[in-house]
C-alpha cells in the first residue's frame, strides 16, 4: 500500500484542536479494500485516512459514540496521523451517522485451506465462515477456532474428517482457543464469568477450559486483576502460558501449572508486548514475539530459566508456529511465511530464516497465529478472504 504524507489536524471536542505532525497512510476505497463504506460526506476522507494500521474492516468493527470517534480520531494521531479541523470534523461527523451505536458491522467471509511449502493452495470442505484463530488439533483431524455472531463469540471445532462444524461454549464471549498437547482439552479467554450485561470481553476476560468432546462445563483457570487469554502448552502439558494485559507493561507472559497448588507464575514482563508463544518439542525452550505495534521482532528463551535468549529476526517477525515433530520454527513477515532450522537442547543452534512462500493469507491485528501447522510442519492450515 501506498504512503503520502498529508497534514491534518484532529479535534479533542472541548479540549480544543490539536496539532501533530502524522505520516498518514492512503487507504485504498472501501469497495477496493474489501469493505463497502456508506455513502455520504465525509466517505473518501475515511478511506483515505482511516488508521494505516488497521483493514478498514478492524476499525469499522463497532459502532461508537461520537465523544468514542473522537477519541478514535485522536487514536489515529497518536499513532502518527494529522488532520485539518475542518475534515476531522467531517469524518466524525460522518462516522457518527452511519457508524453510530447501533451499527452492526458486517462479518468478513473467509475459507479455510491447506498450503504446502511451495505455496500451493487446497481449500478445506468447510464452507465460508467468520473464522478465526485456527488452530489444528494434535492429530490434525479437528480444527478449534472463534466464531462470532452479531452478538457474541464462541469456540467451533470442525471435524476435517466427516466435514462437520460443532459448538464447544454457549456461554458470554470466547476466543483464542488453543488444543491441549493430547487433544482431550480446549483452552479459550472468556468473559463468562461477568453478568450477561456487563459482559465485555475487551474489558474482562480470564483464561477457561473445556473437554474437545463438549461434555462437562468449563473451567475457570484464571482469577486476577487484569486481564488474561490462554497460549499453548508446554509439550508434557503440565503447564499452560498464559498472557496478562498489564496497564504498565502491556502484554506479559505468565505460566499456569496443572500440578501442586496451581499457581501461576510470572515468566517474562517487560515494558513492550509479548506474545504468540509456542514451545519447543523438548520443552526446553519457548518461542514468542515481543516489541512494540510494527516493530515486533522473533525471540527463542530458555524455559523455564528465561536465560539465555535468541532473537532470531532483525527485520521484522510475528506469528510464530513451531511444530513438535519440525526441526523448523515457522512466522509471517509481511505477506511471507518463513522458516528457520532450530536444534535444541542444553544449547540452541539457529540457522539463517528462509522464504517459503508469499501470498494474500489472513493474517492476524495482534501476535497470536492466524494460521497453524501440521505436526510434522509439511502442511498449514491459514485463511483466505472471500472477496
């Protein structure tokens, strides 16, 4: 996508306007972009500047308040945007007609598919579906995912096998599933625990799990102050990592033990974002993305010591997926899916990050994977956008 610099200005409602130097990024329109923006004024001001970041698709997501717009304008600068007051004012306007409290985003279409190495594409039976997060069962036969409604969200597993789709939570709002290392077990974030209307799972979410057959009720893993959501577990599937959104140093990583007390136990904060983590076979070793928004970067730690450390990009690495039975660890950078070979052990040996292949895949607004891969890393599971 192409940038250009452009100079805005962006309003604080009675704070007054204030002004702020941006590189704003050109959206492209929402019919190119894939998201069909109402017609009115203030149109083609939103789609030209609406956060470079973000698919117009994620910052259409809800509707908002104008005093919400507001302070999703001065987001945007914040992040580097600037305005003139007068076209602020147009675009909040506008956002605030067509895209006020009682709009109802529509949901994106996506297919599920298998990508081999080369970049060869081989769609899944399943027919398009709100998907997302989707993560492959140990044996890769089931694959859990969220799916969200109008209203809610919940955890779907899909049986490649037999090609049928069934519910796992019927209850609040549940994402981010992830499989235990024997398949018994789905672990998903959930704001269950709140009252049907207080529920806000951007607000409050803990940390559940629920048997992969459906059969009994969810357990709550997690009790705290702040809020947190599920990763993976460690290969012997005694502990499961867990990500806690802290108000001083943004995501940090903590692990939850099945076995004495079960307390949980911080592994690594630091004053950026950390996240997408993924263990190594031997359980040794744990890969996860740490930096700030656009400047994450590829870290292989040591567990559960946190010393010594490997970053293993400079330019640039997210989403990581490494595979029990793969000598390689797997990230998107870009549009591209590569790989690096890693041997573990007492020491760790790294080798130089390859291209596998590129293509127009889904990829995920924060750290956690959008896509998956077969055990032995042959073959991923990663979505498609129904245009």
């Amino acid at each position: 996508m192409q940038g250009k610099r452009v100079l805005l200005v962006v309003t604080l409602g009675l704070a007054g306007w204030l002004v702020i130097p941006l590189l704003a990024r050109v959206q492209q329109s929402g019919a190119e972009a894939g998201y069909s923006l109402a017609e009115g004024d203030g149109k083609a001001l939103v789609a030209a500047s609406c956060a470079g970041c973000h698919s117009m698709g994620t910052s259409l997501r809800r509707g908002r308040s104008r005093e919400e717009w507001v302070i999703t304008v001065n987001d945007m600068v914040s992040r580097g945007a600037q305005m003139l007051p007068a076209d602020a004012e147009t675009m909040i306007g506008y956002l605030s007609e067509h895209y006020g409290l009682d709009f109802v985003p529509p949901l994106d279409q996506f297919v599920m598919v298998w990508v081999d190495h080369q970049g060869n594409v081989e769609p899944l039976a399943a027919p398009p579906g709100a998907y997302n997060r989707p993560m492959l069962s140990p044996d890769g036969t089931q694959v859990a995912m969220d799916i969200p409604s109008d209203t809610t969200s919940d955890i779907w597993i899909y049986d490649i096998p037999s090609d049928e789709l069934r519910r796992l939570t019927f209850e609040g709002n549940n994402r981010s599933a992830t499989w235990s290392n024997d398949g018994q077990w789905v672990a998903f974030g959930s704001d269950r625990h709140r009252s049907p209307e207080e529920r806000s799972y951007r607000e409050d979410h803990e940390a559940y799990r629920k048997r992969a057959d459906g059969s009994g009720e969810a357990e709550r893993l997690t009790d705290a102050e702040f809020n947190h959501g599920p990763q993976r577990w460690t290969p012997d599937g005694k502990t499961l990592s867990i990500s806690e959104i802290h108000p001083d140093t943004g995501r940090d990583i903590w692990m939850l033990p099945f076995e004495g007390d079960r307390t949980p136990w911080l592994f690594l904060a630091t004053p950026v974002l950390e996240g997408g983590v993924s263990f190594s076979a031997d359980g040794n070793w744990v890969a996860y993305t740490t930096g700030k928004p656009g400047q994450r970067e590829v870290v292989v730690r040591a567990f559960p010591e946190t010393e010594p450390a490997h970053q293993i990009t400079t330019g640039g690495g997210i989403e990581v997926v490494w595979p029990l039975n793969s000598k390689e660890l797997f990230y998107r950078s870009g549009n591209k899916r590569m790989a690096v070979e890693i041997t573990t052990g007492d020491t760790l040996t790294v080798g130089t990050p390859r291209v596998l292949f590129e293509g127009d895949f889904v990829s995920s607004p924060g750290s956690r994977a959008y896509w998956d891969a077969t055990q032995d890393g042959q073959r991923f599971l990663m979505l498609k956008k129904v245009e």
